[in-house]
C-alpha cells in the first residue's frame, strides 16, 4: 500500500514538472514567432544607402529608432500585450550594423500548477534577427 501511495505521488510530480516545462517551452516559442514577424517588420524600415560601385546595386540602411519604432507599432498591430504577461521589448532591440535589424522581447510564464510555487512566474527572453537584402 505505500508504494503505491509512493507511485502515485511520484507520478503526479512527474506530470506536474513536464506540464510546467512544457507551459514554458511552449510559451518561449509563442514569443519567439511574435519576435521573428516584429524583425521582419522592422527590417522593412530600411532607407536606400549609396550604390557601391564594385557591386552596382543599392544597399539597405536601417537605424535603431526606426526599428523600435516597428517593433512597437507592430506589438500594438497584432495585440501582443494581450496574449503574453509582462510583455517588453528590451533595449537591445536595434541594429549593431545598420543592416540587421536585431530584436528582443522579454515577457512572464505562469506555468499551471507550479504557479503557486513560482508566483512572479519565470522569465523569458527571445532574439531574432531580420535583414532586407535588395535583388535585381
């Protein structure tokens, strides 16, 4: 009788765990879609740079205000805030190298039933990175 009490238990904390690693997984992947459609809108905010003469063909120019600025108004667009606790865009968000436009989102998993255990939820954070590239 108390192995199976022991069972029980132990098979109900397994269940448990694998539901709040799985809330949290998926959680992760929810945000990280919300991050790469944010970097493709931000990567079309591109203005044209100088023709290079070796390769005859405009490159994209992106700066960091304009790619928050698309992050913002594309997290607004799609109600993001709604879907996600805590939903942030972090500072890194911009371009390193005027081409890339460099994305990251922060936002609070409440996983079921471990929630008690873990009231402020757990932290997740998500990069994604987009670059328009011009073809002839």
């Amino acid at each position: 009788m108390v192995l199976i009490i022991g069972y029980v238990v132990l098979s109900l904390l397994v269940v448990t765990v694998v539901m709040a690693v799985s809330s949290v997984y998926i959680g992760d992947k929810r945000l990280l879609a919300v991050a790469d459609s944010a970097a493709v809108a931000a990567a079309d905010t591109f203005s044209l740079g100088q023709v290079k003469m070796t390769e005859g063909a405009p490159v994209t120019i992106l700066n960091d205000q304009a790619v928050n600025n698309a992050v913002a108004s594309y997290l607004n667009r799609t109600a993001a805030a709604e879907r996600f606790n805590d939903l942030a865009v972090d500072p890194a968000t911009g371009t390193a190298d005027s081409r890339t436009a460099h994305v990251v989102l922060t936002a609070v998993v409440h996983p079921p039933i471990v929630n008690v255990l873990v009231p402020d939820g757990i932290p997740i954070a998500v990069v994604s990175d987009a670059r328009s590239e011009l073809q002839r």
